[in-house]
C-alpha cells in the first residue's frame, strides 16, 4: 500500500511539472509535445496508483 501511495505522489507530481511547463512554454512548439507527452505520463501513473488503491 505504501509505494502505492508513494506511486500517486509521485504521479501528481509529474503531471503538474508537465503542466506548469506546457503553459510556460506554450510559445515553442517542440517544448509543447514533449510537455504534453510528460503530463499525460503522470497522469496515466496517477490513474493507475489511484485504481490499485481503490481496488484493494
């Protein structure tokens, strides 16, 4: 239970750093896909932990 806790922190984590730089970035194109592609990696972890602790 505890490294899926952990796993959710983390996940929030990422997908906030995600989006804070894809709104600070928002201008470059590149900056933008690469941000979106780590907002959407946190959010399919924070998906995932929160599932797991729900199931169990």
């Amino acid at each position: 239970m505890l490294f899926k806790i952990i796993g959710l922190i983390i996940g929030l984590l990422v997908l906030g750093a995600g989006v804070y730089y894809l709104i600070k970035e928002k201008d470059d194109t590149e900056s933008k896909k690469i941000y979106g592609i780590i907002s959407a990696v946190g959010a399919v972890i924070t998906i995932v932990c929160t599932v797991l602790l729900i199931v169990s």
